[in-house]
C-alpha cells in the first residue's frame, strides 16, 4: 500500500511539473527579446508599416532660417498631421525588397504622393509619381528609374563600402538585446490580454508584451542608458568593422565618444533628465509561433532649454505587421523600360525647354 501511494505521488508530481512546462509562458522581457530577433532572422516575409506625425511644436524661426526662406511655421504647417505608409516584400538571398511607400500631407489639401520602389543589392528603381501641381513632365511621370548605385558612386567620386546584410542583421539584433536587456523586467516590461491589446483585425497572438517608460521611471531610464547601455552599444560597434566602414564613421571618433561619455557622465545626466522629457514612450508586441508579428508604438518627447530659448515636442504613432515570415514570396520582373539617369536627365531637361 505504501509503495502505491509513493508511485501515486511521485506520478502526481510528474504529471505536476508536465503540466507547468507546458502551460508557461516565456517572461515577458524575454519573450519580446526573442521574438525580434528571430523575426530579424527570417529569410523573407511581408510587412505593412505606418507612422502617424500626432504632435508637432517646433522652436521660433531662427536668424539662419530666415536667410534661407524657411518659416518653421510653413513646415509644422505642411508636415503636421503627416501620415507615411509602407507596404512592403523582403526577400534575404538575394536581397530584394519591393515596397511602395505612400506619404499622406493633410496640410497640403490632403496630398497624396506614391512612391513603389524595387530595391536589390546593386540596384534601386523608383517610380517617378505623377503629380502635376509638382511639375512633373507627362513623359517621365509613371515611369520606373533605374539607378545603379555603384556606377552613380563612382560618378560623384563617392565610395560606397559593401554591406554584409548578415553582419549587419546581427549588428541589429545585439544592438537591440543590450538595450533592452538593461531595463529591469517588473519595471518596464508586462503581458497584456491579446484581448485588451488593439490588435488588427486577422492578427493572432500567443502573447502579447509591452515595454514602456513612464515619468515615473524616468530618472532610471536615463541612469541605465548612460551607465549601462550606451558604453555596451558603442563597444559593440567599435568592434564592428564592416559597420565602421558602411557608415563612414571613424573609430578614433567613436572612442572618443566613449570617452566623453565617461569623462561628462554628470553633465549628460544632468540634461537628458531635465531637458529631456519623455510624455509617452511605449511599444506593445504581439507574439505568434516566436516571431513578433505585430508592434505598435508611442513617442511624445519634449526639449526645453530655458538657456537657448529651444522649446519643441513631437509625438508620433508607429504600428507595424509582418506575415508569411519565411514563406516563399515571388516577385514581379524588374521594368524593362525603366529610364536610366542620363535618360532622365535628357527627358527633363527637354521638357524645361519647351516651357
């Protein structure tokens, strides 16, 4: 009898400990972590992006601004309200991405302005929009240019160092891990019902996760990011090479940077959290199968320097999605009678001619 009670406990606590792994869910911290970084990492997918402009405050027209023509008013004016969108197939080898990018200006009669694009490793063609209020001749406008990269390098004597894209994915996802595995899970981090979340419509989530600062942990964000995260980030580039050279940054400027870093660590404390404020800064992601499918994001930031009279704010909305992660995408033919630059060139300038 003893010996049946003893296997009856020792199966309770086995079919216990089944029970728990399989119903736990990753950590919130970690679950986001992953997810990003494993999205990163797949070979295509498809993604829709749109950044909403909610708050615009830009400082007084300075003397510069004024000798140029510029109003800050005209731009807050044209920009306020400004919606960009982005539709977008990626393909990693060999390197594709066909997007078409639609920017939406309400402070300009609600213009609308469409820009496709095809995007490769050697290659860039843009779709010219039609828009005649921009003066776009009728023989260029709708039409694809073909750019060469390389070759319009070497024209203007730029050199432009290749990008190991892998390396660069990598650079990404390090980058993102040490910033955010700096931040403390039960400040920062919580789960939220996918039910509660505003996901999209077609959108289904295991677990949906959301980082956020807040005025009250503020200070801490800006004591973490300056002694923590940021000397971790400019080591890691530092040691990145291929990113030095594709960025055009110097080493020496960047240690530099570490230097002063550590050397005015009071002084950039001092002005980030008095200077500085964050009204809103959120992201909520939506996990499913391990990749992040869904992300949607808040920032309101406010300058003030009573010193320099600089007053500004900016708010800005940003959801993205991703689908067929890993799936096999098929492109449509490059355009075959897409306009080379000196073609472009030629059409445009004949086009001036005739006015």
């Amino acid at each position: 009898m003893k010996q049946v009670q003893r296997l009856a406990l020792i199966f309770m606590l086995i079919l216990t400990v089944v029970i728990a792994g399989c119903s736990a869910k990753t950590p919130p911290k970690e679950a986001l972590i992953n997810a990003t970084m494993k999205t990163m990492e797949a070979n295509t997918y498809k993604t829709s992006m749109t950044i909403q402009l909610d708050e615009l405050e830009l400082p007084e027209d300075t003397a510069d601004a004024a000798e140029m023509g510029m109003s800050t008013a005209a731009v807050a004016g044209i920009i306020k309200d400004a919606t960009i969108k982005a539709d977008a197939t990626f393909q990693k080898d060999p390197m594709r991405m066909d997007m078409n990018m639609e920017i939406i200006l309400p402070g300009m009669m609600d213009m609308k302005l469409a820009v496709p694009m095809i995007i490769t490793e050697e290659k860039m063609f843009v779709k010219i929009p039609n828009i005649p209020m921009l003066g776009i001749p009728e023989t260029i406008a709708d039409k694809y240019v073909e750019i060469n990269m390389k070759e319009l390098a070497q024209e203007e004597g730029i050199e432009i160092p290749e990008m190991d894209i892998a390396e660069q994915q990598k650079l990404v996802q390090e980058l993102s891990a040490v910033l955010l595995k700096h931040f403390d899970e039960k400040t920062y981090f919580s789960e939220v019902k996918a039910a509660d979340a505003g996901l999209p419509e077609g959108v289904k989530a295991d677990q949906v996760v959301k980082f956020a600062i807040s005025e009250e942990n503020y200070a801490q964000t800006v004591e973490t990011l300056v002694n923590n995260a940021l000397p971790e980030v400019l080591d890691i580039l530092l040691a990145n090479e291929s990113f030095l050279q594709y960025a055009q940054l110097e080493k020496a400027d960047l240690e530099q940077a570490k230097a002063d870093l550590d050397t005015n660590k009071t002084e950039i404390l001092n002005v980030l959290q008095n200077n500085l404020k964050f009204n809103v800064l959120e992201l909520t992601g939506a996990v499913q199968d391990d990749y992040l499918v869904y992300q949607a994001g808040k920032i309101g930031v406010e300058v003030k320097d009573e010193e320099s009279g600089l007053d500004a704010k900016i708010g800005l909305s940003i959801t993205s999605q991703y689908s067929e992660l890993n799936k096999e995408v098929k492109f449509p033919e490059f355009p075959t009678d897409a306009l080379t630059m000196d073609e472009l060139t030629e059409l445009f300038a004949g086009s001036m001619t005739g006015l």
